[in-house]
C-alpha cells in the first residue's frame, strides 16, 4: 500500500542518520538530505512523505510561502529537498510525491516553483514533471536554476521570472543544448543525455 504522510522533524532526523551513511548513495546526494535538517528542524518547513507497506522511502521538503502574491509572477512554491532512498530509486515515488505537492498547492492559490537542483537525480526529477530551467547558480555551487509554473499554459509577464531574476540577473530559459553543456560540468557530470533531454524539451511547460 502506498501513502503519503507528513513527516515530523524527528522522523525526518532519523532517515536523515540511517540514509547518511548509505553505502549505496552518492556523495552528493547525501549532503543534500543532510543539508535539509537545517530548513525542517530549525525553520519549520514542511516535509512530507511516501510510504510503502507502512516504510518511509521517500521525502519531500517544500515550502509553501506565506508571503502575498508576487505581483504578475504569483505565489511561489520553494522546494528544498527531493529524496528518495537508493534501493527505491526508478520506481516513480518522488515523482508522485511532487505531483501531489503540485495539485495541493495549485487549490491553495500558488501558481510557480523555485528550487535549486544540484544533484543529478534532481535535474530528473524536475525534467521528469517539465519544468523550466533557468541557467547555472555560478555563484554558488553550480546548481541548475529552476523557476516554473505549476501549470502549462498560465500566463505571466514576458522575460525571466522574478525568483530566477534574484539568482542571476542575467539568466535565460536553457535550450536543450544549455542542459546537455550544463550537465557535463559540475556537480553533475554527466554525458550521454541527448534522449533524455529530447523527451524533457518535448514535455517542458
């Protein structure tokens, strides 16, 4: 049976000191499960998770800003963490996870989502549900900028979004041939993606 349930700091502690130390998982990976405990267990920000027969393998942590509407650019969702556990991978859990937070932010009035996806198995994700990338972080660790709707086809100003704006002045919405370049650098480097990142073009929002 599977489930999604919220996820207390305390819950979210403990798979944070099991899944740490996997030794199936990449390094990368695990700094950014590590690097959520602050957003969860200091700032309060909400963790939700899916379960599988009553077990925990999968967590998302997003915020659900509380500050008003952004002028034309709207209610912005920040997604901080995205992880699912190694031998769980490929399953489709995180995907269903973010498709939930979606449809529950999109009834509450929040019409856009920032993130920062400095992992691999992040950049999938959010190719996985068509969202826009918006460039490289280069002042901060490489991560590929992600400003979307949550919704094809709803309208907002022309030119680069306001949270993606915040990061790099002078960003722009990445082509496939910017993801391909993006991703051979790193945190990611990976090559060997032309498929991949066709299907994502074809699917983008």
């Amino acid at each position: 049976m599977i489930e999604i349930v919220p996820v207390t700091p305390s819950e979210f502690a403990i798979f944070d000191q099991h899944y740490n130390y996997a030794p199936l998982d990449d390094k990368v990976s695990r700094s950014m499960l590590s690097g959520s405990r602050v957003a969860v267990m200091s700032w309060g920000v909400p963790c939700l998770g899916l379960k599988v027969n009553d077990e925990l393998v999968s967590l998302n942590v997003t915020n659900f800003s509380k500050r008003p509407r952004k002028n034309a650019w709207g209610r912005y969702l920040n997604c901080y963490l995205a992880y699912t556990r190694p031998e769980d991978r490929r399953k489709g859990y995180a995907t269903k996870l973010m498709e939930h937070i979606e449809e529950q932010a999109i009834v509450q009035g929040y019409s856009r989502m920032k993130s920062l996806a400095g992992s691999y198995l992040g950049v999938r994700l959010h190719m996985r549900m068509g969202h826009q990338f918006w460039g490289v972080a280069r002042f901060k660790k490489g991560e590929l900028i992600v400003d979307t709707p949550l919704k094809a086809g709803d309208p907002f100003p022309e030119g680069i979004p306001i949270e993606a704006r915040g990061i790099i002045p002078d960003c722009a919405l990445m082509s496939g041939a910017d993801l391909t370049v993006a991703l051979q650098q790193p945190p990611f480097n990976v090559t060997n993606q032309n498929g991949s990142i066709h299907r994502y073009m074809e699917r983008r929002r």
